[in-house]
C-alpha cells in the first residue's frame, strides 16, 4: 500500500484534501471507532451517537463509490479502543509506505497521529483544511504585531476577503456589526410562531449506532430517545434550508433570549453538521447572503448570524492553534473549585442552571448564552477551575470539537486565557437573566438577592484590582464600590 488515508470522525466532507492525489489501486482510507474518544471526557450520549452514525454514513457512501475502506467498528473484539492503537494495529497490517491527514481539530489527537508514525518509523503528511475559509498562517498573520486580538477587526478582514454583505469597499448597510439590533426578549406571553426545526427520523444505521451507544456507554449523560440531527450531508443541507426558510428572518433580535422548554427558538441547529464537515461554511454564509438580497432576511438577522459562521468560528479556530498546547493550562483568575455534582445532573434550586444543564443533559445542545450566560456565567462567578468547565462543555455538546469549544469556554466565558479571546469577564446578576428569559418567574429566588446576584457582587470584589485596570469593567466597579459605600453607612 502506498497511503493509508485517515478520515478522523470530524472530517467527513467528500472534497477533503487527504484525496488529493489519491489513487484506488495503491491507497486505502482508515476510519477508527475508539472507546477513547468517548471516555477521555464523560461524552453525552447523544454527542457520541452523533458522531458514530455520521462516520458509518460516510463509511457507506465511500464504499459505494469504489474507495477501499479499512474502518474498524466499535464492537469489533480486537478493538483496543486506543486511537494510537488502532492505526498502530492497521500500520502493522496493511504497511503502507505513508500515512496522510488533514489537520486533525484536537491537538491532543494531532499529536497522537504523531507518536502512531514515529512509533511505526514511517512518514505523516498533515495536510491543510480546506473546509475553512482561512488557514492558520493567515490568522498568524493577522495577528502578528498586535498588542490585542479581537474578533471585530479579525472578521471585517474576512468580509473583505471573501467579499460577504459587502457594497464595493464598504459593509452594505453602512455598518460591520448590527449586534445593537440584536438583542431582543421575547413579550412576556413568550415565543410565538416558531416552526419547530425539520426532524431526521433515525435510519437503520442510526438505530444500530442508538442501540449501540445506549448499551455500550449506558452509564453517560444523555437520552437518545428524541435523537435527530442529521448524519448526512444531505439531511445537513436540509438542516439548512430549512433554517434560512423558517427562522432566519428572527434569528437575529431573538438570538439572545432564553425560555423555559423552549431548546432551539430561533436558532439554526448548524453547527454540530458544520463541526462534522457534513456542511460547507461557504455554503451557509451564501444562503443566509441570498436571503437578505431576495428580501426573505432582514440584515441584522442575517449579519448576526453570518458574523458567527465568518468571524467567531474562523477566529476561535486560529486562538487555538496558535496558542496551544499551554492555552488549556491558562487559569489567569485562579479559580480553583470543583465542578458542582449538580453539573451531570441538572437538580439544583436555581431555576436558570435546572433549566439549561437539564436541556443540555437531554439534547447535548444549549444556544450561545445559554452558555455563556448561564452556565458559563456559573462557573465564572463560582471560581470553578476552568480546565473541568471546558471538560464539561467538550462532554456534553454534539457541536463540541476542541478547536472550537476550548477558546469559547476557556477564554470567552472563563476569562482563564487573561483577554486573548474576550475584551472583558462576561459578568452578571441575575437581573440579566431575568431581562432576557422567563426561568426567573418559576424560580424560589428573586433576581436581585439570588445566588447568582450573590456572587456577582462577591466576584467583583475579589476582583476588583485586577478588573479596574479593564476600561470595560469600569462601570461595573464604580457601582461596586458604590454598593460597598451604601453597606458600609446602614452599618
């Protein structure tokens, strides 16, 4: 054999780079289902029957299209569940003179591939990932002589490259950022008219993997009883159409708000299919394009969300290979505590976190502030270390890759990374909360004298030296230091 060709679980897009050059009669392609994958972290089980079902499809439609595939299967009894030790076992069997790969996601996998060849004595070509719309050089570039990196700067860069929204040189509408439009609560009789997203009824295949995960890995989070994302690049541009038709038009004023029993709202449901690479990015930025030029989006809504997909998601990707491996050991607060048991578990008296650790429990799914906001806001009040909060989000999510999830949850809602990721600590009482959801009214504390509240306050002054140099933080201590002033004179 002249390649032996790794597809790892989260690069399952036909047009993949490991296929340049190959050649049916001299190269196979590898896939490994490993236990290791699902038990490094304690894996939701919807995340891991996500992940397992995506590759057998994949697995299917490379087969019928003539490619020979060596895919080792999670019940085979030779398995040793180790990544290394699978390829390892397939070096031995088949020996190929080279081993190829596109950029692995995870650095921790990245490096396993690494010690599997020089292990085996034979070379890894690591080749670049076309699925996104910029490289890491480009972000090293970009980054380069900057005293401080920022999202806002990184992505009107990316509008003008790749000419998104864009009127000649300028933004079309005049402005890079609608975020000010964007930040809406629902009325207080709650969400009315949302389509609920297009449903992907199990097949075979997925009912083999769901039967499979609830056997082999009963003991995780996680029911899989309502399981439906979609496995296939065809249910994946399903997936999309069906968000561009139905809930585009009011992503964007609504994509903030919370509300009890209400998962998705109005939000796409695209991004574990764009992790997977079941969906070309370029793909979903032109259909949330053509829907604000055809008049079926307004700008804000469709500028919020592209801003996710072109700017958040191409810079957390760049933070992370340029700052790993010692950004996952960045703890620039000291938070120390453990994860409350409450985490795995979702019962707590505190409404806000039942509400979303338990949707996330069910669904391996929470929108953005639920994350950043609720639990993240948690966790960041609380002093949890921020290593076992990113453990718990890479655990729980079916959209949870390392590349992504690490600097979204250790840098942006942890603040451990010290400001690489976010200008500031996104801080709140529970006031914000109660502004932007209805998880207050059914809960036994009230919003000004609630345990989050608590903390908030408690946080600010531990903090206060350190926060008081961060001009944003500014308004937050003076009112600190205003609150203090007031206790200090009933006293």
């Amino acid at each position: 054999m002249r390649n032996l060709v790794i597809v790892l679980g989260d690069q399952l897009n036909d047009n993949s780079a490991v296929y340049d050059g190959f050649d049916r009669n001299k190269d196979a392609v590898w896939m490994a289902e490993v236990a290791e994958e699902s038990t490094h972290v304690w894996s939701n089980k919807s995340r891991i029957a996500l992940f397992l079902s995506a590759m057998r499809h994949y697995e299917q439609r490379i087969t019928q299209r003539g490619f020979c595939v060596a895919y080792r299967r999670l019940e085979d009894r030779s398995n040793s569940h180790s990544l290394r030790g699978e390829l390892l076992r397939s070096i031995e069997q088949y020996k190929p003179s080279t081993l190829v790969v596109v950029e692995p996601g995870d650095y921790r996998v990245r490096e396993e591939l690494r010690l599997a060849a020089s292990q085996a004595g034979i070379p890894l070509d690591i080749r670049p990932d076309r699925h996104f719309l910029s490289t890491v050089d480009d972000f090293r570039a970009h980054a380069e002589g900057r005293v401080q990196l920022r999202m806002e700067y990184f992505y009107r860069e990316m509008r003008r490259r790749h000419g998104v929204l864009m009127d000649g040189a300028r933004p079309i509408g005049g402005e890079w950022n609608l975020d000010k439009e964007n930040r809406e609560h629902f009325p207080a009789e709650g969400p009315i008219g949302i389509a609920s997203p297009i449903p992907f009824k199990p097949d075979r295949t997925t009912r083999e993997i769901i039967d499979l995960v609830d056997t082999r890995f009963g003991r995780h989070p996680g029911l899989l009883a309502g399981f439906d994302w979609p496995v296939t690049p065809v249910e994946a541009e399903a997936a999309l159409v069906d968000f561009i038709e139905h809930r585009l038009p009011w992503f964007g004023p609504y994509q903030d708000a919370m509300w009890t029993e209400e998962p998705w709202l109005f939000h796409s449901r695209l991004a574990a299919a764009l992790n997977l690479k079941l969906l070309d990015p370029r793909r979903v930025i032109a259909a949330a394009e053509a829907a604000y030029h055809s008049g079926a989006a307004p700008l804000a809504s469709v500028e919020g969300f592209i801003r996710q997909i072109l700017g958040w998601r191409e810079f957390v990707r760049g933070i992370y290979w340029t700052q790993m491996p010692a950004y996952l050991e960045r703890n620039e607060l000291g938070a120390a505590a453990p994860l409350p048991r409450f985490f795995w578990t979702g019962k707590t008296d505190m409404n806000c976190l039942h509400q979303t650790i338990t949707q996330s429990l069910d669904f391996g799914y929470a929108h953005h502030i639920q994350r950043l906001m609720v639990t993240g806001l948690y966790c960041l009040l609380a002093g949890i270390d921020p290593k076992q909060v990113h453990e718990w989000y890479l655990a729980m999510y079916v959209d949870a890759v390392e590349w992504v999830e690490l600097p979204n949850t250790l840098g942006m809602s942890q603040y451990a990374d010290g400001g690489i990721m976010g200008s500031k600590p996104y801080v709140a009482s529970g006031k914000y909360i109660d502004r932007m959801s209805n998880y207050c009214k059914g809960c036994q504390y009230k919003p000004d004298s609630c345990p989050i509240t608590e903390m908030y306050w408690g946080f600010l002054d531990k903090h206060q030296d350190k926060l008081a140099k961060n001009p944003r933080m500014l308004m937050q201590i003076k009112n600190l230091k205003a609150r203090n002033a007031n206790s200090a004179l009933q006293r």
